[in-house]
C-alpha cells in the first residue's frame, strides 16, 4: 500500500509540475502579445516581425494571405506609411498550450482603428494565433484574423 501512495504522490507531483510549465509558457505568450501591440503602436516593423517564425503565414482580417514574415512586414509598412495613426490591439482570452508537443493555441479579440480621408474607421473581430516554441522562445508560425464589424464612413 505504501507503494502505490508514493507511485500516486510522483504522478500528483509531475503533474503540478506540467501544469505549472504550462501556465509559465501561456504567460509568456500573453507577455509576448503585450509585446507585440506595443510594437504595432510604435510602427516598428523589425520587432513585430521579431515575434513571427520564419515559416510564418496569416489570413487578414478581409481574407487576404499574406505568405512570410517579410511579405507580412511589407504590409505593415505600407499600412503604417498609408495611415499614420493606425493601431491594432490584439487581446488574448485564452492560451492553451499543448501537453504533447511544443505547441500552443491562442484565442482573443481584435480591435483595430485608423484615420482615412472620409475619418475615423474602427473594426474589430476574432483571432486564432498558433505558436511555437523553437529554442525556448515562442514565436508566431500561423494567423487568422476575421472582421466581425466595421464602424465609420469607410467601411
């Protein structure tokens, strides 16, 4: 009996453990989305595109594909040069990190506005971000994000 309660202790113990490295790996990726709107903010091309994997690939959020981390960056650039003001936030609303692979899921909400010729414009919606981790860092290899609404003249 005293065998099967430390066997039962180890596993409760490795479990913990595992829980734990998990909720340190989501923090990390909620602390490197906090990151990354900074970036956005900042307009500072090279550190956004810091946080995506070399083999990156995203879904705008109007259906376009953008196909690698230097196309993405290009269209960052053109979007910042186009608008001045532009800013997205990205906010996580759950990160779930996988127990097999080195691999983790995010969910959230994104909200997005700038200012055209016809005035403020403001759209938002959902997003998934696939991570992984290469290195003990985790970077962005995959985006989707979807318009669920847009307010102002422009939309």
């Amino acid at each position: 009996m005293r065998i099967f309660w430390l066997i039962v202790s180890s596993l409760i113990i490795v479990l913990i453990g595992a829980l734990a490295y998990a909720a340190d790996d989501a923090e990390s990726i909620r602390a490197n989305r906090m990151q990354s709107n900074e970036a956005i903010a900042r307009h500072d091309v090279d550190s956004i595109q810091s946080f995506l994997d070399d083999d990156f690939v995203i879904t705008v959020s109007t259906g376009s594909i953008e196909r690698s981390r230097a196309e993405h960056g290009e269209s960052f650039a053109a979007h910042f040069a186009e608008f001045p003001d532009v800013v997205y936030v990205r906010t996580p609303t759950e990160v779930t990190v996988s127990d097999a692979y080195p691999l983790a899921i995010e969910r959230g909400d994104w909200v997005g506005s700038r200012t055209t010729k016809s005035g403020k414009l403001e759209s938002g919606g959902e997003y998934t971000a696939a991570w992984r981790k290469e290195g003990g860092r985790w970077r962005i290899y995959s985006e989707i994000f979807v318009a669920l609404y847009c307010q102002g003249t422009d939309c």
